[in-house]
C-alpha cells in the first residue's frame, strides 16, 4: 500500500512540474483598447492585421450587427494579439473579421443594414450617425490579450492553432504564416500574387484561399537551396526555413525575389500553357491540372539556364519535355516525394535542355 501511495505522488508531482513548466513559457495579458485607438494603431502599422490572412468573410450584415452590439454595449468576444519580440508590433492572432468590420465603419466604407434592435439605423453610414452615438463608437472598448514577446517561441503557434480549431480546419500553411512574420514571409505572399502565376498553377477567382499558392512559392525556395541533401521534403523544413529566412537582408530579399521571377519567366516562356501539367502521349495533349512534382522540376531546372538560352530554345525544350514523358523513369520520379526522386526529375529536365540548347 506505501508503494502505491509513493508511484501516486511521484505522478502528482510530475504532473505539477510539468504544468508549472509549461505555465511558465506562457506570458499574457490584457488590455482594453478603444476602436478609435485601434484604428489609429493600424493606420500607424503598429498593429499587423497580416497581408496572409483569410480575406474578411464576414457579410455586411455581420459586420453590421457587430456595429450594433458596440452601440448597445452588448458583450463581444476578447481579441487576441502576438507581440514581436523584435519590433513589438502586434499582430492579430484572432478578431481580424471584428477589427476589419470595425475601422472600415468608421472609415465610411460600408453603411449599416440587417440590423433587428436599433433598426432606425440601418442604410446609415459612420458620419450620418449622430455625434454623440459618433463619439459612443469610438470610445468603445475591445479587450485584447496580448500574448507577450517573452513567451516561448512556440507558445505564438499553439495560441494561434487552438483559437482557430473551431471553425475551418487551417492548412500547415496558415497556421506558418501566422506565427512567423517578416519580410521574407511577406514576399512569398507579393509574389504568389503575380497574375502569371496565378495563371500557370490554375488559381481562379473562386479558389480556396488556403495559402497553397504561397506555400508553392516557399517550396521553389527551399528546394533551391535544400536540394542534394539526404533528407525527405517535410512541413517542418518549410517552416525552419521560413524561420531563418525572415533574417534576411534587404538585398538578399531582392535576389530570392529575381530568382522566383526569372524562374517562372523562363518555365512560362519554355513551356507556354503545358508548365507545370503533365503531357499525356496517348492522348497528345497536357492534363488540365497542376502538377506540384513538374512545378519542381521545371522551376529549378530553368533555374540553371539563362533567358537568352531558354528564349532561342524554347520550341525546342518544349518539345523535349513532351518526350520526357515517355521515359518510365521520370514519370515514376514524379509520383514520389523523397529527396532522390526531386533530383532525378530535376536533373532529367536540365540534360534535356543541355541537349537542345546546345
């Protein structure tokens, strides 16, 4: 019976050390903020309502009945920041639909509709309201948490990960370009909006917004600079990456920004309408849909090659790449994912180039 007693308090104790050490990581707390104030905050850009975010969602009769509840001083839920811990700005973890919902009114964007208590203000905008009711909403208070800089660095992704689990699952993507801003991770996001690219992976106006089209322009990255070592393409080695990345300088920013730009320029002069999708010889024609596997090997084997070459060949390659696709041995590389199987499809198409640029 003592034996047991003691295994029992050795596992309460645990479980406390445990739960004291974890508590510890964590440093938050709370602030009340004025919608005047916050608005100022975002217009001086020390609060980040990230470029990565979900696009606002929320119909203008949401917007307009959280309008209402600020006037009526009905209950909203807290918002939730992260404080970088080099510039201290705050970024919205969760309560960008509220924050977006919140400035644009004040800003005239949008007027009130759909409102079922304070019906005489529907189709009124910001500066239609009167003064006092003016004055009511901009002094009207949000509470944040503020998830502090001294937390631990994963503290920020699990905050993130949890306050979002109960709507829309996130993709990996999401939850990475949440938790870890900088200029690098902003450039990702200007250069998956080029129209081109856009156009070449197939992403329409009713795509899904899951960030899958930054994540291709990460991968280009980290394949280029990852490539030849003995380790399978993983999420965590994005994310590493990402992490480190976002240290870069200026310049070194402008050169991983020529390098996505010449890429794409030279895979969309060389393979036209078929980059990126597979050729079918039986049927004489590329398949309709995306092929991450050809994406990689495409963009880093144009990669190599310089404009000139790759404009005076471009029939040529075009045409090489089509027999590409009658080798068992590259259409097999395209079907697996480790790290041999990126360099043999790479290699295949930078010798099929060699041989026609010549």
């Amino acid at each position: 019976m003592q034996g047991k007693n003691q295994d029992k308090e050795n596992v309460s104790e645990a479980i406390q050390d445990d739960w004291e050490a974890l508590r510890s990581d964590i440093r938050t707390h709370a602030m009340d903020f004025s919608i005047e104030s916050l608005a100022r905050l975002f217009e001086q850009g020390e609060l980040v309502i990230p470029a990565f975010a979900r696009p606002m969602v929320w119909s203008q009769i949401q917007k307009s009945q959280f309008i209402e509840s600020l006037l009526l001083d009905l209950p909203v839920p807290p918002l939730f920041f992260s404080e970088n811990p080099e510039t201290y700005q705050y970024s919205v973890l969760d309560g960008a639909q509220r924050l977006r919902a919140a400035i644009s009114y004040l800003h005239g964007e949008y007027a009130l509709t759909g409102l079922t208590d304070l019906i005489s203000a529907n189709e009124t905008h910001f500066d239609d309201l009167p003064i006092r009711m003016q004055r009511h909403l901009r002094m009207s208070t949000l509470r944040a948490v503020i998830i502090s800089s001294a937390s631990s660095s994963n503290v920020h992704a699990e905050v993130f990960s949890r306050l979002n689990t109960g709507g829309t699952a996130l993709t990996t993507q999401e939850l990475r370009n949440a938790t870890h801003q900088g200029p690098f991770n902003t450039l990702t996001v200007e250069l998956s909006n080029l129209p081109e690219f856009q156009q070449a992976i197939g992403a329409g106006p009713h795509s899904t917004g899951n960030l899958r089209d930054v994540e291709l322009v990460l991968r280009y990255f980290v394949l280029s600079e990852e490539r030849g070592r003995d380790y399978a393409i993983s999420q965590r080695m994005f994310t590493d990456f990402l992490r480190r990345k976002n240290e870069s300088s200026s310049s070194e920013l402008e050169r991983y920004r020529t390098s996505f730009v010449e890429s794409l320029e030279k895979c969309l002069t060389a393979f036209g309408g078929e980059a990126f999708r597979r050729w079918r010889p039986e049927a004489g024609k590329s398949d309709s849909r995306f092929s991450v596997p050809l994406y990689d090997a495409q963009m880093l084997a144009v990669h190599e090659f310089s404009s000139v070459q790759i404009f005076r060949h471009a029939h040529e390659i075009r045409l090489g790449m089509r027999r590409l696709f009658t080798s068992k041995g590259f259409t097999n590389s395209l079907k697996v994912t480790t790290a041999h199987s990126l360099d043999l499809r790479v290699s295949s198409v930078v010798e099929m180039i060699e041989s026609v640029a010549r």
